[in-house]
C-alpha cells in the first residue's frame, strides 16, 4: 500500500513540475518568451523558428492577462537564424546573452538600446553582413569573440567617448594582457591577418582594415582621449581616426588618474 501511495505521489509531483516548466514559456508572434522572474515579472526573448526573418521585440508582452517586461535576449536566443534581417531590442532589456545572435549572416544593422549593460560571449560571432553597430552608453563589458568574423562592419555608432572607453572589452584591462579573443568583442577591431615578422624580434605584426568610429553622428577623425580614462586596452584597435592625443587633466585630478595605462 504504502508503495501505491508513493507511486502516485512520484506522479503527481511530475505532471506538476511538466505543467510548472510549460508555463514558464509562451509564444507571441514567433517569439518565445521564458519567464524569469514571477514576483517582477520579467522575461527573457528567444526563438526556436530558425527560418524567421523579423524580430520585433517588444518592452512588454502580455500572457494570461500578466504583463511581463523584456530584460533579456536569452542565450542562444536567434543563435543560426540564417534568414534573420531586422532585430528591434526594446529599452529595458539590460543583457544580450552569450550566442545571442552568433551566425545570424543576413543581419546588416544592430542598434542595442540605451540600458543594455552586458553583452555576452560570440553574442554576434558570424555575422557576416553585418555593416552598422551602435553601441549605448550604458554598456559596461562585452564578451570574448562578441563581434569575431563580422567583417562587413563599416560603423560603429557611439554617444558618449568616456563610457565608450571605459568599456570592459573581453576582460582585458592592458595592452599586455590583450589576446585576439579580446580585439574581437570590439566591433571596432577588424583583423585582416597577423601575422610572424623577423625584423622586430620576431614579433607578430598586425594588419587591421580600419572602421569608422561616429559621436553623435560625426565621423571621429582627430581622436582625443577624455582626461581621467585610465586604461586603454584594444578600444580603439583598428580606429579610422588620423590621429590620438590626450585631453590635459584638470588641475585637480588626483595624481594616480593622471597617467593612462594602455
């Protein structure tokens, strides 16, 4: 008996964990939303339609009379989706998952909105025709490989040149500790080949095809390095801009942010 009652405890306690994980997902327009969190009701946007060619995401959806707001592009999310062309990410999503949009090779443009803070490993690896990116001044750290193999890249769209700069790229903080897996979470960076050269030592040297870096809709051409910034570690690797210098500090900048470290 007391094996029969076990039984179908064991039972019950399936179908409500299957009914429990179903509820956690729904579909509106093509797009799998997976629910997050149930006391702030947010979720996080996917997809499992790799033949979709629009992805309109909105702040909000609405399931079962709840509305839920976007705070996530989840990991893997459009990861191979071949015939994608236009993304929309709303404001208020703060996190594009690793993988995100890795291999989606019809995508041209990406604008990732103001409130995105971290975007993740080969979050748009391969996407090869991707021509314009603009990157939000909330952006705080991007992860190795996030921009690798999109060669097609022509702008890269920014608001603020301090926050540009003090974006963490790859997890690199200097030159010295920077490796092609950082360069290329930079969609600045557009590596052509590296290769071995004798003459210095046998040092590797590096052949980059420049791309344009745009403030505010102007074109950086005399590129000046705000006062303060302290490291610089591939920011500007592969940068269009004729020339860098340093904006002087301002007298009262304590001596230790006087110097930066690149």
């Amino acid at each position: 008996m007391a094996k029969f009652y076990f039984k179908q405890l064991f039972v019950a306690a399936l179908l409500l964990f299957n009914i429990t994980a179903f509820a956690a997902n729904f579909e509106i327009d093509g797009i799998i939303y997976t629910i997050t969190d149930e006391t702030n009701l947010t979720v996080e946007a996917g997809t499992t339609d790799r033949y979709i060619e629009v992805a309109d995401i909105p702040a909000t959806v609405t399931y079962e009379d709840v509305a839920y707001k976007v705070t996530a592009i989840k990991k893997g999310a459009f990861n191979n989706c071949q015939y994608l062309t236009t993304v929309s990410i709303p404001e208020g999503v703060t996190t594009i998952g690793d993988n995100a949009f890795s291999g989606c090779s019809a995508l041209t443009e990406i604008v990732i909105p103001e409130g995105v803070t971290t975007i993740g490993d080969n979050a748009f690896s391969g996407c090869i025709a991707l021509k314009e990116v603009t990157i939000p001044k909330s952006l705080k750290s991007v992860g190795r490989r996030a921009f690798w193999d999109c060669s097609a890249i022509t702008t890269v769209n920014i608001s603020d040149l301090r926050a540009w700069c003090n974006i963490d790229f790859g997890g690199a903080s200097t030159a010295s500790q920077v490796i092609i897996s950082h360069c290329t979470s930079n969609p600045l960076f557009n590596l052509i080949s590296s290769l071995p050269d004798n003459t210095y030592g046998g040092f590797a040297r590096t052949y980059f095809s420049p791309r344009d870096l745009v403030l505010n809709g102007e074109k950086i051409v005399n590129l000046v390095i705000p006062a303060g910034i302290r490291n610089i570690a591939c920011h500007f690797a592969g940068c269009s801009a004729e020339s860098i210098s340093f904006e002087k500090p301002d007298e009262n900048t304590p001596e230790n942010e006087r110097h930066i470290v690149i």
